[in-house]
C-alpha cells in the first residue's frame, strides 16, 4: 500500500509540474468546416482549400492533397495553418476546371493521433449535388496505435507493479522459502522503449511506422507538441532501462512516472477537462499497471513458491487487500474519465460508447475472478498447494485484455455532443444571403448560405468594439416558411452572440423572427426577410450608385434609433446631392462584399448588402431608374431609416 500511495504522489508531483510547463490542451480534432463546403458545388475553381477543426492541429509533410476524378493529383503548396491552430489553408496552384474533385487530408490532433480523411466537392455546373456534407474525421493507423498503446501499457505494468509485486513478496517471504522470481524490469523497459520509438515513429509518418522510421528524427519530434510527449516517453523508458542495467531499478520508476504524465496529458480526458483531465489518466494509469503488473508478479512468485501454501495464502491475500483498493482507484478515476467523455445519450448509440460498456463488462468478470481467487484459496486451504490459483490467472488474463482494449478507445474518437456550442461561426457555404436589424439595442446580423443560418448578435458596449463585448447573450428564432408553417428552430452557440442553425432555405421569402437578449441591455423581438435562393448582382449596385451619381439636390428624410424598442428615432431632414450623399455611404465606391438582389416589390428593385468586417447590413430599395428611394442601414449600435425624395423634374 505505502508503495502504491509513493507511486500515486511521484505521478501527482510530475503531473503538475508538467501541467504548469505544458501548452494547451490535447484531444482528438474534428473537422468542422472545409471551404470550399464539403459535398457543395463553387462555380470556379478555388484558389485555396480551407479547413477549420475544433480543436488546434498541426501539419506535417502533404497534409492536404487535392485530386480531380480522375485521381490525378492537383499541385497545392505546402498547407499552414491559423486561427490559433484551428484552420489548415493550402494554396491550390492551378486553376482548375469544372468537375468533382477530392481533398484528402491529415494533421495531427493535439492527442498526438494522427487524423485524416476525404471529402469532395464541384466546381461548376456539373455535381449540383454530391451528398450530405458531412466530413469524417478518423484516426490514422487505428490498428498500430492500439497494439502499441496495448503493449504500451503492458511495459508500464510489468515495470511499475513488478516493482510493487516484488516489495510485496519480499515483504512476505521467510527463510525457509525460495528466492522470488525476478520482476520483469528490464523486459518492461526495454518493451516500453521499443513501443514508445513505435509510436513516435507513426507521429512524424503519418499513420505508418515504416515510412515514420525513415524520418524519425529528433527535429522532426520535436516539431510538434504531441511529438514532445513521444519524445519524452522514449528518454522515459531509455533512462529506466539504463536505471536496471545499473541495477538501480527503483530509480527507474521516476522516469517511468514521467512517462506516465506525458501519457496522462496527451490522452482524451485532459483534452476535454484540461488538468483534472490528465489527473484522473494519471492516477487510473498507476493503479492499473500496479493492479495488472503486481498480479503477474504474485503469480510468478506462487509458482515458485508451491508446495508452500502457508506463505502463498499470505501473500495472495496481502496482494487482494491492495487489489480492492487499486479496484477502487480505477473504477472511480476511469468512471469519472468516461462520463467527462461521453455524454449519457451517447453511450449506446457511439461505438466508443459501446467498447466502453464491453470494457466494463470484462472489469466486472475480473473482479469477480479476483474475489473467486480468495474464495477458492480460503476454502481449499487443506486442498491447495500454495501454486497460482486457476481464477487468479484468468483474472491476469482479463485484465491483460482490458489493457488492449483500453489501447483501442484511445485510438477512437470519442463522441461529440451535437449541441455543444461550436468554438466559432461556420464560414458560409457559397453565396450569402445578408440581413441586418436591431433588436432593442441588440445588433442583429443574419447571414444564410446554403443549409445554414448563422445570427451574430453585438451589444453596443463603453469600449464601441461590438466584438470585444463579452455580454451573456440568450436568443431564440422561429422561421416561417414562404407559403406560411412557422417552425422553431434548434440554435447552437458559435461563440460570443453568435448562434447557428441548420437550414434547408426553401425557395421564396421566408420571414425569421428572433428574440434576442443580452444581459445589461435592452432586448427586443424583431422580424427579418430572407430571400433564398441568393441572387448575387455587384451590378445592380454600380448602376445605383453611377445613378445617385447624376442626381442634384434632393431632400434625405432620416430616422437613427439604438434602441428599437423606444422606437425608429425622430425624423430629421437633410438637402444634398447624390455625389455628396454617395461620399459618405460605405457602399459610395459601387463595391460591396456581398450584394445580393431581393424579391422585388410594388415595382422596386430591392438590394441586400452587407459588410461582414464592419457588421453592417444595409438594403436598398431602387426605382426603375436606379436611384435609392428607401435605405435601412443596420449597424451594431443603430438602425437607420431612410427615404429619398427627389425633385419633381428628378423623380423617377
Ligand atoms: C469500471 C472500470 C473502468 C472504467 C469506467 C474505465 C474507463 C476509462 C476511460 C473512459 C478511459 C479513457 C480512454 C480514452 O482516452 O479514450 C480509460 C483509460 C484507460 N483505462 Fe480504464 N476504465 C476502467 C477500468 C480499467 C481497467 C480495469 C484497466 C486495466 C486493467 C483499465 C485500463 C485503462 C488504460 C490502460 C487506459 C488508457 C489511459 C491512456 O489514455 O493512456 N481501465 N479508462
């Protein structure tokens, strides 16, 4: 027991020191976003391909490949990544033609695992629709990085709880008994050392220990976060190996406890709940090798020891009263592990869900093998020969296959929750229809491309920076389709005011109401038209503005609220010209980011455009000649309202 509670306090102890020293957390990543959109369709050939995981990734070598139908490979430059990690950009080096077209991609997820997989999409007229556009994130080389982890784990345990195992005979033997075996030291070392440089080798090669070995470097480790982790579990093992040459075997486990904190850090639970994360790996990690590693020790011992059953008995009981309390240790870290992991709803409908419930399952058998071993050796006392008990042995057998086991659920994703908010907005897919308003003070920006919404709230805060406002923001929306049934509709956080909804815009004017609140300002209930299908026409804008252009004088009647809900401000009127007017308008030089052409109505054009660096949404109302005669300017911290009046020689 003192032994176990050396060990759990020498991995707490590293385990911070590393937690302070170490960078961010580590997990699995998902690809979240591709631009252009996986499965969607972009009239010209892309200049680059984009894209966005959830969590920070780094490439290495071809992370992302471009092929046309044809499987030829299209050349893109080497791909870097941004946005903290989280975005993965590689310049397409040709202009390439209408067709279909596949990205093959793989990084590294801050677990140290590498991910990769496929997705497609058109260019031009030719695929309008390719599938669902769903993207699949998938480890790299699942087989090797289970059997690796397994015998990864395998080294820990014969190291650590051979060390353990042989305090404990030591502890019970007699004069009259023979020497204990040797603990399997150096074999766990050595087989640590080899599995360790296994895993390394399949970081720096993409998922293949082969080519890895080729480029295994030093530099190379480095590179990475998650290859500083390999590295420092190859110099772990390396040191312990040198700690038994020199028979210093209890030396040995303070490398091996650092290889366990590495371990501990790179695996799911501290990507998830980053410190707490890699305590509860660490502390699940000892008592298992202590549980595994000190059982295949006593059995060893008993072997030697048969024909002793005096001292057998002692001892295996000794080991069962350790046992429990390992029993205990790992079934509430590796419990509390799990529900950090996987969400409830989640268990039985994920296959790492379902591998957890067979991990379980096998725990339970082991367990009961355990406790039949000190039945058996209790009631057969007359009868036993002091050898390993049959039940004993199954129970290391099991246990050597929960090992394995273990080692497959790091390699699997582990489940996402689909309402769990997203740590970013989704870019568009293709063109955009914009709409801006404010609710109360609220600004409302709405943004909808092709299957989804996205609604950026901003609240007007001292600093004037709309995006650096950390306001608690709630909103709720219900959309109602163009021929009339409204529906609510299932919004997922996308950051600071952001929110986010899939969408299949039907075609026509839908009409969304959002109520939306932020805390220490006025909230409100407002209305917004969305026009779909997007119609994009930097056209119509030029001819509006060269129309504004010719006009003289001409009376602008303007509202400005910030605050809807005391209504659309006092009117105010201005005289001046179009080229005056023009000078002051963001859209004066004839040029928007997105300019897209609304239904028309009572015989005038309507044009949306909006200025996504700056939220602004604006929409203009044209008369057949071009000139504006309606304009609603919604920007984070006013709405603008206005009409144009011109001379009667003027008027349209
Ligand atoms: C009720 C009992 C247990 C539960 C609920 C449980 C749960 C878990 C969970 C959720 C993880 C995280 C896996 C990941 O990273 O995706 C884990 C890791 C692990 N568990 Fe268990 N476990 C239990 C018992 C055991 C036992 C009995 C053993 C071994 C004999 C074991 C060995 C391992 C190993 C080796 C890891 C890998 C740690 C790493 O990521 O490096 N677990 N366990």
């Amino acid at each position: 027991m003192r032994t176990l509670i050396r060990l759990v306090g020498l991995v707490v102890t590293g385990l911070v020191l590393l937690v302070v020293m170490a960078g961010p957390a580590s997990a699995h990543a998902t690809l979240l976003f591709t631009g252009p959109a996986a499965d969607g369709t972009v009239p010209d050939g892309p200049g680059a391909l984009t894209l966005i995981f959830d969590q920070p990734v780094t490439v290495t070598g071809s992370s992302v490949r471009l092929f046309d139908a044809d499987g030829r490979a299209v050349p893109t430059e080497r791909a870097g990544v941004g946005d903290g990690g989280r975005s993965v950009t590689a310049a397409v080096d040709q202009r390439v033609g209408g067709g279909v077209y596949t990205v093959a991609w793989q990084v590294v997820a801050g677990d140290g695992d590498v991910m990769g997989g496929e997705y497609r999409f058109a260019v031009g007229p030719a695929a309008s629709t390719l599938g669902n556009g769903q993207t699949s994130s998938a480890t790299k080389g699942v087989g090797w990085v289970t059997v690796l982890r397994w015998l990864l784990f395998v080294a820990l345990a014969l190291y650590l709880g051979g060390l353990a195992g042989q305090r404990l005979t030591h502890h019970h033997r007699d004069e009259t008994t023979p020497d204990p075996p040797r603990p399997w030291l150096l074999p766990g070392a050595l087989a640590g050392l080899v599995t360790t440089l296994g895993l390394a080798a399949l970081l720096v090669g993409d998922g293949s220990p082969i080519r890895g070995l080729a480029r295994l470097t030093p530099a190379a480790l480095l590179e990475t976060g998650p290859g500083r982790l390999a590295a420092v579990q190859v110099a772990g093992f390396a040191l312990a190996v040198l700690a038994v040459l020199a028979r210093r075997a209890g030396w040995g486990a303070v490398p091996v406890g650092v290889v366990v904190v590495a371990e501990a850090l790179r695996a799911h639970p501290q990507g998830r709940q980053p410190g707490s994360g890699a305590l509860l790996t660490a502390v699940h990690l000892v008592a298992v090798a202590v549980w595994v590693g000190a059982l295949v020790q006593v059995l060893r011992t008993l072997a030697v020891w048969r024909g002793r059953p005096g001292v057998g008995r002692v001892l295996l009981g000794a080991y069962a009263r350790l046992a429990l309390w390992l029993l205990a240790l790992v079934v509430a870290t590796g419990g509390l592990s799990a529900l950090v992991l996987v969400p409830l709803n989640r268990v039985v409908t994920t296959g790492y869900g379902q591998l957890l419930l067979v991990k379980i399952a096998l725990v339970v058998v082991a367990a009961v093998l355990a406790l039949t071993a000190r039945w058996h050796l209790r009631r057969a006392a007359a009868a036993h020969d002091g050898g390993p008990p049959r039940p004993a042995r199954l129970e290391a057998g099991v246990l050597v296959g929960v090992l394995g086991l273990s080692g497959l659920l790091t390699a699997l994703p582990t489940p996402t929750d689909p309402k769990a908010p997203l740590p970013f907005a989704p870019p568009a897919a293709g063109p955009v229809v914009p709409a801006g308003t404010l609710a109360g003070q609220i600004g409302v920006a709405v943004r909808a491309s092709d299957g989804q919404l996205v609604v950026q709230l901003s609240t007007p805060d001292a600093t004037g920076e709309p995006a650096a406002s950390q306001a608690d923001y709630q909103m709720s929306a219900a959309l109602a389709d163009p021929d009339g049934p409204s529906r609510t509709l299932t919004l997922r956080g996308c950051g600071s005011g952001c929110f986010t909804a899939p969408v299949g815009w039907p075609e026509g004017t839908s009409r969304l109401t959002l109520t939306a609140a932020a805390d220490g300002w006025t909230g409100g209930r407002t209305s917004l038209a969305v026009a779909w299908p997007p119609r994009p026409d930097p056209e119509l804008l030029r001819e509006a503005v060269a129309a504004m252009r010719q006009v003289g004088q001409f009376t602008l009647h303007e509202r400005v609220t910030s605050d809807t809900s005391r209504g659309l401000g006092t009117p105010s009127a201005l005289s001046l010209s179009g080229a005056r007017f023009l000078d002051s308008e963001p859209y004066g030089s004839g040029q928007a980011p997105v300019t897209t052409r609304l239904d028309s109505t009572d015989g005038q054009t309507r044009l949306a455009l909006a200025y996504p660096a700056e939220s602004l949404q604006i929409e203009l109302a044209l008369a057949p000649d071009g000139k504006i005669i309606r304009e609603v300017l919604a920007a984070p911290k006013h709405l603008i309202t206005r009409s144009f009046v011109y001379p009667d020689h003027d008027a349209p």
